[in-house]
C-alpha cells in the first residue's frame, strides 16, 4: 500500500511544531485527539494519571475495531520531548529534517506518532480490512517513564504491541535491562573547620572512601553502574554534615542486578562502621541510609515469541530486513513489560535525539508506516 509521503511529511512537521516537553504535552494531546476523531476512532480515553505526574494531561488510548478476526495489538508512543523545546521549527532539506533552530527536532517521539496517523489514514482511505488496534500515546517518557509507570493497564485490551522509539531505523529491540537508581545519604557530623575540626566527622570523605571502593562503570557485558550526582556540604569552614548522592545500576540479569547493588549499599554500611575517631573529640557518630527504587524492570523477548515473529512476517511482506539487538536504556516497553503487555521497540529513523542536531529522513518514516500497516493488515502475521 503506497504511503502519501508528502501527507506524511506534513503532519510530522505540524506535530514538532507543537511544544510539548514534558508535562507540558496539554496542546498535542487535544491536537492528537482531534485527527484520531476524525480518522474514525472507536474510542479515546484520556486517563487520570496527571495527578500522578504532573502533567497537563493523561495518557491517551485510542482503539480503532478493525474488520479482521485477529488478535488486536498495539502502537506505543510517547507525546513529550526533552529539552530545549520551546519554539521548535522544523527545518527540511530534501527529505531530511532538522530542528531550525536551537531546539531539538522532537522526532523523538513524533516521528512513531506520525508513522501511526499516516497508517491509520491509509487503511480509512482505501477501507483495507484490518485487525484492531490501540494506540497508547504517553507523557513525562523523557523524565523516567512516569506517563507509563501511571498508565492503569487494564485500560489495554491487547496483550502485545510496539514500542515505536529508538533510534536508527530497520531495528529491533528485544533487550533491555532493568534499572535500580539509588540515594546514599551519608550523615556526619558538623563544626568549623578552623576552630574545632576534631569536633567533627566529613560526610564527604567518608562518601570519597566509600566511593573509591564501589563497582563502578562497565561491571560486566550486561551490568553498568553509575554515580551521577553528589551534593552536601554548606561552606569551605564547615566541616560537611551530610552529602547525597544519586546513582544507579542496570543489568539485563535480575539476579546481577540484585547483586550489584546489595554490593553498593554493603560498601556504604561497611564504610560507616569501619569509621574511627583518633583525636576521641568527636561530637557524634556517622550514619549512612541506602534507599533503593526499581527505575525500571528488565525487557526479556525471545525470537520465537509471537511478537516477534509478527513483526518478522509483516517485514518480510514489504521487502524489509530487520536486525534484532539488545538496548542499554529502558523505554516505556520496558515498563510494559513489566505488565505483562509483551513489548518489541522498532526503531522509527530519527537520530542524534536528545541533541539539537537531532533529524530524521522522510523515507524511513514512509518505511515505517508501511511496516505499521503490513502489521495491521497481513493475516499470516
């Protein structure tokens, strides 16, 4: 089915045009519900999760019924950008997009929410049966898949989909790990450091001892860990009371991931008690919490399962090869998952994301939708 490439191209650039960084996705979300209407939707839900993160709106879940007697499946994207994203205008040369000025693009994730519109007009347009199908269009994605984290899912009545968000293009992503983040607060003890230092007991070195000790980095081919931030400490004639500092661990085995960061809080505790006071002046003891918070659970398809090879079978219908590999970032498939919604992530063009140099070509987002509609339509997938 030929896409109206040029339709396409339109409407990705009206979306980028629409500010939406997150939790301020008000503006594309009513825009977004008004071409679902009129392309037909059976049903659009804007659900309540922006009590929960702060958004202008909720989560969108939009069915179409479909004429097939298949399983319905999903399309997942997500509806805010990061940062800058203020005024973005969208710049073409040819068939490529970028941002023209110095805001990012915002094909991450427009150009999958593009993709998505264009295939939906083409099955109206021509009345091409299909099977049902969901779209599920998050907010707040970029600041820790809270849309998602939010999102009730037995508002989903398909068990399986695609997470349409990763860079490159002809990808998919079966793999990714689980993440734990963790906050070390290390308490000492405060007093000036010219007149009674002894007095006191540093957080911060005590933080340094620990962290010249802990897995740091690349632990293993499947296992990172990183200390991203440290704060405390109040001024140069103090000897600093408390220090915090955030970090985290992934791993695409649970158990690895388990182990690492039992292994982070242990240095951190053991650190604490090993502490002595040699001038016996000190007005009090240290102390150290270890709060740890699953982020995001692990990502785990097999080639075997049926999601997998529907994606297979509809890219073989169209004449596309795809790759299969393994992500180091979590997603909102990541979160979908961890539902129980079986989740694959193909990959929509865009690149350089995150970055005012971000772009996208036209023709991988005309590949995409025809991937989108091989998917809704051909009965062997």
């Amino acid at each position: 089915m030929a896409v109206n490439r040029e339709r396409l191209a339109a409407n990705f650039t009206e979306l980028c045009e629409i500010d939406s960084p997150s939790r301020h996705e008000g503006r594309i979300s009513q825009r977004l519900q008004a071409i679902f209407r009129e392309l037909g939707a059976t049903e659009i839900i804007e659900d309540d999760s922006a009590a929960r993160t702060g958004s202008e709106c909720g989560n969108l879940i939009v069915r179409f019924a479909g004429d097939l007697d298949l399983a319905p499946i999903f399309f997942s994207c997500h509806m805010d950008t990061v940062q800058p994203a203020e005024g973005v205008r969208v710049k073409r040369i040819g068939d490529l997009f970028t941002s023209a000025g110095d805001t990012v693009l915002g094909s991450d994730d427009k150009s999958g929410i593009a993709a998505c519109i264009e295939a939906m007009r083409r099955l109206r347009e021509t009345g091409r049966p299909h099977r049902p199908v969901e779209l599920i269009i998050t907010t707040c994605e970029e600041i820790g898949l809270i849309g998602a984290k939010a999102l009730d899912p037995t508002l989903v009545h398909a068990r399986e989909g695609y997470a349409l968000d990763s860079s490159g293009f002809a990808r998919v992503i079966t793999h990714a790990p689980a993440a734990n983040r963790l906050t070390i607060t290390m308490h000492g003890v405060a007093a000036h450091a010219g007149l009674h230092p002894e007095w006191g007991v540093s957080a911060l070195i005590l933080a340094a001892r620990a962290l010249a000790r802990v897995p740091s980095g690349r632990i293993d081919e499947e296992t990172t860990t990183n200390f991203g931030t440290i704060s405390g400490g109040t001024a140069s004639n103090i000897v600093p009371e408390k220090v915090v500092i955030e970090a985290e661990a992934r791993s695409h085995s649970v158990e690895k991931l388990e182990r690492v960061t039992t292994e982070i809080g242990e240095i951190f505790t053991a650190t604490v008690a090993g502490w002595t006071d040699p001038s016996g002046k000190s007005q009090g003891k240290p102390s150290v919490n270890v709060e740890v918070r699953q982020d995001f659970p692990v990502m785990r398809l097999e080639r075997e399962e049926p999601v997998i090879r529907r994606v297979e079978a509809a890219a073989r219908a169209i004449g596309m090869e795809l790759s299969y590999e393994k992500a180091g970032g979590g997603s909102d498939a990541n979160i979908f998952n961890g539902y129980g919604l079986a989740t694959a992530i193909i990959a929509t063009g865009m690149s350089q994301v995150h970055t005012t140099d971000e772009r996208v070509e036209l023709q991988d987002m005309v590949d995409l939708t025809r991937l989108l509609i091989a998917l809704l339509t051909e009965e062997s997938c």
